[in-house]
C-alpha cells in the first residue's frame, strides 16, 4: 500500500529524508515542534537542517543537536545529550546522557 505523498510519517521513521522532500507546511509543522523545544524547560541549541520526531519524547536537562542531526520517532531522550553533526538518533531508542 502506497502513503500518500503528504503524509509526514515518513519522515518520522526516515528523517534524513524531510530536507530534501518536505513541503512548506510540513517545514512549518518542524519549525513550531523545535519551537516548543527551545522554550520548553532546560538548555536546548539545535544545530541548521535538524528534525524532532512529533512522536519523540524529549526532555533534556541539556540537548545540542549539531547540524542535520535528527531524532526519529518514539525515541526516548532525556538528561543532557550533545551529538555532533551528521546525527541520528533511530526510531524507538532510548538516550539519556551523560
């Protein structure tokens, strides 16, 4: 069965795909989730060309995602967590630094 071509789920399982094949409300759907992030509680710097997952439940002490870096769906990330550029972090794990 095919998904329809707006159906932003597939960029939470596969979120290395969203910068090159996202439309412009799917864009503005990640710009108000990272939003959130960064008024949210704790210390939180997101690096250019990231993705939040909708589904990801994060709550960091601390989180500097470095650039396109992505946190997919489901995935569990708490305490404080520094990843570099170029990274991921898969559906359904669980990351809790230090």
């Amino acid at each position: 069965m095919k998904q329809p071509s707006d159906d932003g789920s597939r960029f939470d399982h596969c979120p290395w795909l969203f910068a090159g094949q996202a439309s412009g409300g799917q864009r503005a759907a990640q710009e108000r989730r990272q939003e959130r992030l960064l008024a949210g509680p704790g210390e939180v710097c997101l690096g250019e060309g990231r993705f939040v997952a909708e589904t990801a439940a994060v709550h960091p002490d601390v989180l500097h995602q470095g650039d396109r870096s992505y946190i997919a769906a489901h995935a569990y990330v708490t305490d404080a967590i520094r990843t570099g550029a170029d990274c991921t972090v898969d559906p359904f794990t669980v990351v809790r630094g230090p």
